[in-house]
C-alpha cells in the first residue's frame, strides 16, 4: 500500500522536520531529489520521502536495496549554521533518533554503530546517508538521507545482505505501520536538531554513546587506502571515531568503514 500522503502531511504540520513532506511514488534516491530541491530553494526541515527507489544510494558507493510498499527511504534537508568540519555530526543525531525510533518497537534492542548503522542483534535494519553541499561562506545545506527496513521478509532481502541485514517486522514478529514511524522519526529528530541547535553537539554525544554497541569492541576499519585495527575508545567532541592502539595511544577516525571484529 502506497503512503497516505494527505494523512501524514497533517500529522507533521508545524513539526520542525517534515512539516514540508513531498511524497512520491518511486524516485531514483530521496537524497538525489532532496538535494535538487534543496538547491532550489527547499528549506530546512522538508522532507523527501518515496514509496521506493530505483538507485537507493548508500556509503561507500553502495546501492540499498529500496523494493515497494514496505520501507521507509526518507531525506531531511538541513541548514546548520555550524562549521563544516561539523557536518558529520548530523548522521550521529540522525543516528540516535533512529535508534530511539526503533527502541520504541524493540525495547533494549537496538545499538548504532559508527557512524551510521542501526544493528539489531549482529544484522542492519537501518543505515544513513549524510550529504552536504557547500556555498562561499560555509554550508550551503546537509542532506541527510535515512533507509529503515520496516516489513521487508528475509527472503526478500538480496542474497549478499540475507545474513547481514533485517527489518522491524522479521525482528517484532508482526507487520508495523510505516507511516507511524514516519511520524515517530520526523518527531523525534526535530527534538533532537532543537536540542543540538541550542547546547550544541555534546547532548546528542552522550546519548549517542548510551545506544552504541561498541563499548569493549575490538574494531577493523577499512579507509579508502588501507585498514587498521585497535579497540573502541569512543567519539571525539566533533564525532570522530576514537580507536586505541596496543600501547593504548588514540587514533582519530573521521571517515571509514567499521567492523566489529568476533573473538
Ligand atoms: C548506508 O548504510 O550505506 C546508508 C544507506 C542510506 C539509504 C537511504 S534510503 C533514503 C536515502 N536515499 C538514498 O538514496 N539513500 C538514503
């Protein structure tokens, strides 16, 4: 069933994030069409959404698999005043929201793992795309692009991600309505952009350590260029990833691809 646009328009009026909702049927990527309107003008807080999509982007030049009428694709634009070196810090409180979204469905259930996957148990229900454009002065605007698998079956998910990703439905045991966690996600991330626009990124930190799953993780990350591996130390102050080597001496990480490693 598609989205009732109508309906979900009037439940997120006034909502500080998707009080501006354009539904669509089947878009390429929500981010791709985000960051066009975005450019055109769009303003902060409007949110992209589409029943599915044909070229789902994910990190890394990843796809992510965006079938019809059971998913949640979804892009927020924003306008942060904040430096650039800032912007990753929307995928975090992108991240916690989602989180705190999922939590509501499966309580004690969820962790995030940096700096964009929602796992249940070891699998992926939900990742997040961060894009930002920059303008003469600073940020132009951040898109920030969210794929929640909500009542995807197992077989439905392509063979290379069978083992390695899940939906809210495979995990609750029963099928979920999108449009309530359309609702329950745009609410809670206006509550936590408010909270970040006015005491900065620090609350969104901590809570963002309370749901993360790393704590005493030995990590892999992969960089464009090579890997390295040390234990989970947490995030810095603007994000980054902090891994500790043998002698116990800090790494920052503010790009790659973390895997916790087994044993
Ligand atoms: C990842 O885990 O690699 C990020 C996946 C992000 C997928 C979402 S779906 C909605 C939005 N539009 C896209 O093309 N990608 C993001």
């Amino acid at each position: 069933m598609l989205f009732d646009a109508g309906a979900l328009q009037s439940r997120l009026a006034g909502c500080r994030i998707g009080g501006r909702l354009h539904c669509a049927e089947t878009v390429d990527s929500t981010n791709r069409v985000a960051m066009e309107r975005a450019r055109a003008g769009a303003p902060e807080g409007t949110v992209v959404l589409a029943d599915s999509q044909t070229a789902g982007r994910g990190r890394l030049q990843r796809s992510w698999q965006s079938p019809p009428g059971c998913n949640l694709y979804l892009s927020v634009v924003l306008r942060p005043a904040i430096p650039p070196h800032d912007a990753p810090q929307m995928t975090l409180l992108a991240g916690v929201a989602a989180a705190e979204t999922i939590a509501a469905v499966l309580p004690g259930r969820v962790r995030i793992k940096w700096p964009n996957d929602l796992l249940v148990g070891d699998r992926k229900v939900c990742g997040i795309l961060t894009e930002t454009r920059m303008a003469a002065g600073g940020i132009d605007f951040v898109i920030v692009g969210i794929g929640l698998n909500i009542n995807m079956r197992r077989a439905e998910f392509a063979a290379a991600h069978r083992e390695t990703a899940t939906s809210l439905c495979e995990e609750a045991g029963r099928e979920l309505s999108r449009g309530e966690l359309l609702v329950s996600l745009c609410e809670r991330f206006g509550q936590w952009y408010d909270r970040y626009l006015r005491y900065g990124f620090s609350p969104v930190r901590e809570r963002w350590l309370s749901r993360c799953g790393m704590a005493g993780e030995r990590l892999r990350i992969r960089f464009g260029d090579g890997e390295q591996e040390g234990a989970f130390a947490g995030i810095d102050h603007d994000g980054a990833l902090l891994i500790a080597d043998e002698q116990g001496a800090l790494r920052r990480v503010t790009a790659g691809d973390a895997t916790i490693m087994k044993g």
